[in-house]
C-alpha cells in the first residue's frame, strides 16, 4: 500500500474505504470486483492501483484498518471488569455501532472476512484474523456463565444471541429509516427480553 493514501482528504479516503468494504462485505473476496468497488468509491481504477497495487493490497489493508478501528472502539467501550453478560454484549455492541456511524459496512466485512477460505485473501489475513479472534474471545471470556448453568450450555447461549442480533441487523438495516441508534435501542430491547427470561 502506498501510504500516501493518507494525505488525501479524509473524506476521500472514508469514500474509498467505505465503497471497498460494501463491495467485500456483500460478495466474496474472489466475487468482489475492482470494476465495482471503483464504481462505488467514485474513482478511477487507475487512483485505485495507485494507492493499493492490487486487489489483494486492497483488502489487506481494509482487514488491517477494520481491525484496528473496531480494536479502538471495543477498548474505548467495553468495561474490563464487566462480568455480566448481557451487560457486556450491550458494550460490544455500543463499540459497533460507533464504528457503523461512520464506516456502515466494516463489521459486515469482518463477519465475511471471517468465512474467507481458499483464496489468497484468507491466507493474507490468517494471522491477524486469528489475533482479532482472539480479542473477541478474550472479552466473552469476561462473562460469567454459572448463571446459565439451568437453561443450557454457553455456547448455545452466544449462539442464540449473536443469531438474534443478526437478525435485527439484517432486518433493520434494509428500512429506509434506519440508523445505526435505532438498532442499537432495539437490540438493548431484546437483550434485555433474554436478559429477563434467563433469569427465571
């Protein structure tokens, strides 16, 4: 990558980051085409190489930058000292929605980065993808689980609130008067409807 990318004006670097990471986050990297991703961003492909030498140079960087970025927020928003939960999930989400005000489509391109295999882009990110894992681990870690000990097992537990969360995610961010506010408000509403029933 070339770094001079970053002496462009910040929003014409947020506008080839975000039309690259809508691109890679709706397709496989192997489908994502840089015909479509310069299309997006409003560039020429010629601006696109200058910067980035190559498709797999592009989402490399995305990766690294997505990373990074959501790194910072979940610091910024998750309490280390956090053991319930519920509560945690709300603060991993909080840092997710942070980071959708500003790049909609990077935690939708980590969660298909996260199915890359077979292709030069899954080997390129394998070690940092394995890190960021690993960070995700680490804080659900945090949890106390002893609590779900009567209703069923952990993973089931995380399994059912990241499909509900999933779900919301995809269900309200199709309405044309979607803001990342609003899902976070509604995902708070559900987690606290299982929040209650756990509790029974």
């Amino acid at each position: 990558m070339n770094d001079k990318f970053f002496d462009l004006k910040q929003e014409k670097q947020d506008r080839i980051i975000n039309g690259a990471l809508k691109i890679f986050a709706h397709n496989s990297y192997r489908h994502s085409s840089t015909d479509d991703i310069v299309r997006e961003a409003g560039i020429s492909k010629g601006l696109l190489f200058h910067y980035f030498t190559s498709k797999l140079g592009l989402y490399s960087f995305l990766y690294g930058y997505s990373v990074r970025f959501m790194t910072l927020e979940l610091s910024r928003k998750v309490d280390k000292s956090e053991t319930d939960f519920f509560e945690l999930i709300k603060q991993m989400e909080a840092a997710k929605i942070q980071v959708m005000k500003m790049y909609p489509h990077m935690q939708q391109f980590l969660n298909t980065a996260a199915r890359e295999t077979g292709t030069d882009a899954a080997e390129e990110i394998e070690d940092r993808r394995n890190e960021f894992t690993e960070l995700i681990r680490s804080y659900m870690a945090q949890a106390d689980y002893s609590v779900f000990q009567e209703i069923g097992d952990s993973e089931r537990i995380i399994r059912l609130v990241n499909y509900t969360i999933a779900g919301l995610t995809e269900d309200l961010s199709a309405r044309y008067d979607f803001t990342p506010e609003k899902l976070y408000h509604e995902t708070c509403v559900y987690l606290e409807m299982l929040h209650k029933m756990s509790r029974r």
